[in-house]
C-alpha cells in the first residue's frame, strides 16, 4: 500500500502535488476563477456569493455558497439563447473543484465568447468540435476507457479516483453530456456537470486541465486527507501559509490555460 507522503510534513508547509482532481479546491477568489473582460459586470455580496455577466447579457456566471454542504456550494455558468431568455446550456462545478480547473474552464470560455463577439460564428451555441477533443488526452495520460450499451462511456484515472463520464447516446437533454468527479466514487470531493449543448470546446479545456502535468501549490492541511496516499509530492517550500478566515481567500499565481482548439 502507499504510503502517505505528508507524514513528516508540518501542517502548514507549502507543497507542489500532482494528480489536480485529488489535491483539494485550493485559496479561490473571484479573479483567479473569473478571467473576465473588464466590460463585463461582476457583483459580490458580502457573504461571498457572486454574479457575472457578459456585455451581451447571454451569458451569466454565479457562485452560490453553502457553508454546511459537504462540497461548499456551486459555481454555474448557463449561456442563454437571447438576454433573459432561455437556457442553452448550463455547467456546475461543486465549489470543492480545484481552482486550477475553474480558471481554465472560464478561460477558454471568455476565448470563445471574444471569437464569437468579432467573428459572429455562434460557436458559444453551436459547436461542432467533436467529442474526441475532450478526451483524447485522457487517454494519453494513461486513462482506461469503458463503453456502456446505455449509450455512455466512462474514463478513469488508473486508480478510478477520477472519472470523465460522455453520454455518446444522447436519451434525454436533462441528462448531462459530459460529467467529471474526483475522489472516491462513494463520496467524491468535487463534481462537474455539462449539459446538453454545451459547446465541447469548454468540456475539452476542462478535460485537458484535468490531466495537466502541471502541479498545483497547495498547503498541507488543506489536502483532502482520505486519499492522500495517491498524491505525489512534486516539490515543498518551507513558506508559510498566512491564515485566512474568508471562505474566498487570495489566490497565488497560476500558470495559462492551455489551448485546446
């Protein structure tokens, strides 16, 4: 069995770990998850809960926190075929989703809204990106592939602690397209839903971050303790981390999201 690789670390010492989907949700605020353009509307209220909105009022980004969930809350973006009018799709993350995950996510969201805004393709609502792109690299990082006859396919890490789930069969549009979750399948620390029409383009940025070899800076106490033994220290520091009591504490430095398209 392994063996946990934090045992003779101090609580608070400072850490690089790889895999992203086991390493915790990391220090979060609105401008490490929020890329957003500066002509775009962002309110915060006091209590942490948050609001964005796009110039063109199609796309609306929100954080709603639950202090006594298990998993703190969601972030959701939804894209609207017209200002105030219905849903063309929508995405949620438990705010226990790395933040590495949520800026790369909202990365390539603002990328595609900005080639939508200048070239008019409407790929934010119709995107023929095929499902390969996100999950491709899955497959390169060493994830096994399972198709089910219910028309859905499951990818997993080698120690099923992170799962990509792809409904190939669409049965019903209230069914996500895409689905992630990392941790043990019983109690997962953090979930991911995609649904229907949500352009691949986003899935395949979520998905390439996913897998990223990029380790991810963490402190030791923050790192979800039951799977600690599949983590892998990359590098330690011996900074400390300031305590913080704001449920959106300052984020650190992160390096771009990488490109999918």
């Amino acid at each position: 069995m392994p063996t946990d690789p934090f045992t003779d670390l101090s609580p608070d010492q400072q850490v690089k770990v790889l895999p992203r989907h086991l390493a915790g949700p990391g220090p979060v605020d609105l401008g490490t998850v929020w890329p957003f353009p500066e002509d775009w509307s962002v309110h915060q209220a006091d209590d942490g809960a948050a609001l964005a909105t796009s110039p063109c009022l199609r796309l609306v980004a929100s954080l709603a926190l639950d202090a006594d969930s298990p998993r703190k809350g969601k972030w959701t973006v939804t894209a609207n075929r017209a200002p105030f009018g219905s849903a063309a799709w929508q995405v949620t993350f438990d705010a226990t989703t790395p933040v590495e995950l949520l800026h790369d996510f909202h990365s390539e969201l603002v990328d595609l809204y900005l080639e939508d805004r200048h070239s008019g393709q409407g790929r934010l609502l119709e995107d023929n990106t095929p499902p390969q792109e996100a999950y491709t690299l899955l497959l390169a990082r060493g994830w096994s592939h399972q198709i089910k006859t219910d028309g859905t396919r499951f990818f997993r890490d080698p120690e099923s602690l992170g799962v990509v789930r792809h409904r190939y069969a669409i049965v019903s549009a209230d069914s996500p397209t895409w689905s992630a979750w990392g941790g043990y399948p019983s109690e997962p620390y953090w979930r991911a839903r995609f649904s229907y029409g949500t352009p691949t383009t986003l899935a395949a940025a979520f998905t390439a971050s996913l897998v990223s070899t990029e380790p991810v800076g963490r402190v030791v106490k923050d790192i979800p303790f039951h799977t600690r033994r599949h983590i892998y220290v990359a590098a330690a520091t011996s900074a400390q981390q300031p305590s913080v009591s704001s449920p959106l504490p300052v984020p650190p430095s992160f390096p771009g999201p990488s490109r999918t398209r």
